[in-house]
C-alpha cells in the first residue's frame, strides 16, 4: 500500500515518520516544491530504520507528480503555516490554488487514490479539492475532527487525572478556533459520562481550552503545531488503508445530514478502505444543533471567498 504526502514540512514529514514506524504502509513518497528537502526528509526517516524496526520505504521528490503514480491515499498538507494572530480564514487567498493545484496533479497519476485535506482553512480546502477535482465526496476527506477530538480529550484527561486512552469525547463543526464544537455532553471516561466526575464550569473551561489548542500551540511555538497533527493524520490513513472501520470526525460534504447542504463539516463518519464510508447520526441536542449551524454559516462564508479558484 503506498502513500503520498504533499508538503514535506512539519506536519508532512511526522506523518510519514509516523506511519512508517507502525508500519502502516508499505511505502510513502515524501513531495515538496524546496529543492532536496522531501529527499531529505526521507533520508533522515529510513536512517531510523534499522533503530525502530520498521519496513516501509520511504523516499522524497522535488516536485515530481509522477513519483506519486498508484497512490491508495494522498495527503495534501501544502500551504503556508498559520504565523501567530493569523487566523485559518486569512490563509485562503494563499493556500487555495496551491491545493488546487496540488490535487488536480496527484489525480493524473493516482486517479483512484483516497485524498486527506490538511491544509488550513481545512474544511474550505476539503470543499475547494471536492469541487475543483469532481471526485466522489466518499474519496475526499478533511482531517480536522481527529485532531480537534485528540485535542479534546487531552485537556478531559487533565482535567480528570485519568490516562487520555479511558478518555472518549469528539469534536464537530469546523475546524477553527470560533466554529468547531466539542461535545461535552458525549464526553466519557471509562463508559460513565465525564460529567459524572466534573463540573460543568470544568466541562465548559475543557471546551474552551480546546477551542484554542491550535492558536495556544501557535502562540507557543511560533507556527503551527506538526506532532498531533501528523499522528492525527496517520490515524486516519491506517483506517482507511486497514479498512478499520474507525469513528472518527472528518470534514466531509453533506448533503443534507444536520441539517445541512453544499459543505464540508465535521461529523463523525465510519473510515475504512472505500474512505467515508457513512455518516454517523447523532442525536444532537438542540443546543449543538444550534451551535452546528452557526459554524455552517461561518463555513459557508468562507467558501464564498473560493469562486475566483473555481471559476
């Protein structure tokens, strides 16, 4: 099984690592437009070979598509960084003919391959790969949800002092500081609902830390977060590659599923070999329902910014 990432960066080069080391695939193509950093990036990661144990083959290409050829899943984590105090939303004027671009060349090579959108603003980058490439939307798949929920239960687990694997919680909507939505009310540890154990003002502040992991990590670091986000995304490769029938949150189009139309947003969904495989219902409260379609609105106004791309 082979996979391509495009865009060798942080985010890039720890999925690969990542899924090289557990032997996910049995060979990943490392692509960057900067002249011998994906080669590098592969080096580097084979030379842990023979250290972890694993594998799988990975090399790197300066820009060469055809190196891509046959791909089952491609990621596309091309784009510029989020800085610190920039929002996802200013990224779209420069990130959208890059993803365009980059997912009209993979699919010359690997027409049949399952895409992963990483780029920001993800769920407008999942819509502009899903309407520019034509692909069916079982094929095109956001990967925003399963960082946002590992993000999730992160901050559940410090606030119960409980190992993060008892933890269970996910995140929906969008993938942005103001849209996406933690599900509280869902959240678990070891079966029991994690309000058993905390308050809702803990529950609330939970919610809250969540909704800013991304921009705290930016604030931290100086640029985007590439550690979760890779291991987010390798998660979701080794479900669809091992047809693992995973839930997990991914931005997909609905086509009427909560109560929405013409958008890609964060819902649970079923991930095996076929990509989305089904769209989990849950039953929202009215509440969430409110709030979902409130980050539907902040989507949709930021696809409106995409019709020069897809003109």
């Amino acid at each position: 099984m082979k996979v391509t990432i495009v865009g060798a960066g942080n985010v890039g080069a720890t999925c690969a690592d990542v899924i090289s080391y557990r032997g996910i695939a049995s060979e990943v193509v490392l692509l960057d437009i900067k002249e011998g950093f994906a080669e590098g990036k592969a080096m580097d990661i084979m030379q842990c070979a023979t250290t972890t144990g694993f594998n799988t083959r990975v090399s790197g290409s300066t820009n060469d598509f055809s190196k891509t050829a046959d791909s089952d899943v491609v990621v596309i984590t091309s784009g510029v960084p989020r800085k610190p105090g920039m929002t996802r939303e200013e990224l779209i004027g420069i990130n959208a003919g890059i993803v365009k671009g980059v997912a009209e060349n993979v699919l010359k090579h690997s027409p049949e391959a399952i895409i992963v959108v990483v780029s920001n603003p993800m769920d407008t980058m999942t819509y502009l790969t899903l309407k520019a490439t034509g692909v069916h939307k079982n094929r095109i798949i956001g990967m925003g949800g399963a960082l946002d929920s590992s993000r999730f239960k992160y901050y559940l687990s410090k606030a119960l002092d409980r190992p993060s694997n008892d933890v269970h919680g996910m995140v929906i909507g969008g993938h942005g500081d103001t849209t996406m939505i933690p599900l509280t009310r869902l959240a678990s540890y070891n079966g029991s609902p994690a309000s058993d154990f905390l308050s809702q003002e803990v529950l609330d502040k939970v919610a809250a830390d969540t909704m800013v992991g991304g921009a705290t990590l930016t604030g931290l670091l100086g640029t985007s977060a590439w550690y979760a986000p890779g291991a987010s995304v390798a998660y979701l490769v080794d479900s669809i590659l091992n047809d693992q029938k995973k839930i997990i949150a991914c931005s997909v189009l609905l086509e009427g599923e909560y109560g929405q139309q013409d958008i890609c947003l964060g819902v649970p969904c079923i991930i095996g070999k076929n990509g989305i495989e089904k769209i989990v219902d849950i039953k929202l409260n009215d509440n969430e329902k409110a709030q979902f379609a409130k980050s539907a609105d902040a989507v949709r106004a930021m696809n409106a910014d995409l019709k020069a791309v897809l003109a």
